[in-house]
C-alpha cells in the first residue's frame, strides 16, 4: 500500500485489511524492516528486557524510549512508528 502511514490510517484499515506490524528497538532493524516494507513498527517499552537487559520494563525512562524512537526515525520516513 503506497503513501505515508499514519495513525488515522491504521485506525481507518483496522479490522477491513491485514497490517504488519514489527517491534523494532534499533536503526539496523529498522532498516530491514524498511526493506521490506513493513509499514507499522511498534516501538514498547519492552525494549527494557530485550535491549537493556532489564527484569522488567518498570526501569525503562522516557529518555530511554526517545533515544530508540530516535534511532529508528533516522531510516524511516513512511512508515508508522
């Protein structure tokens, strides 16, 4: 599906067509993703147990979670995050 994805447009498709969505934590994978054209990445504070190497996401900072989004936004223009 061509064009810029946008919250409204995944709420406007939700439930009437399939949306790929991926986690992503990390410019490389976001990379990939990009490639292949997933149109939605998901972004979780659960980057806190699979990155970070926390317990749990409790310890996970919002300057944790910018800094991530951050990574991700430098490849990604069309997709939703």
């Amino acid at each position: 599906m061509p064009g810029r994805w946008t919250a409204r447009r995944v709420r406007e498709l939700k439930g009437r067509d399939r949306i790929p969505v991926v986690t992503c934590y990390d410019w490389s994978m976001a990379r990939l993703c990009d490639e292949a054209e997933i149109p939605v990445l998901l972004v979780g504070d659960s980057l806190g147990n699979v990155i970070l190497g926390h317990e749990t996401t409790i310890p996970v900072t919002l300057e944790d979670m910018i800094h991530h989004l951050s990574l991700i936004h430098i490849c990604r223009c069309r997709r939703a995050m």
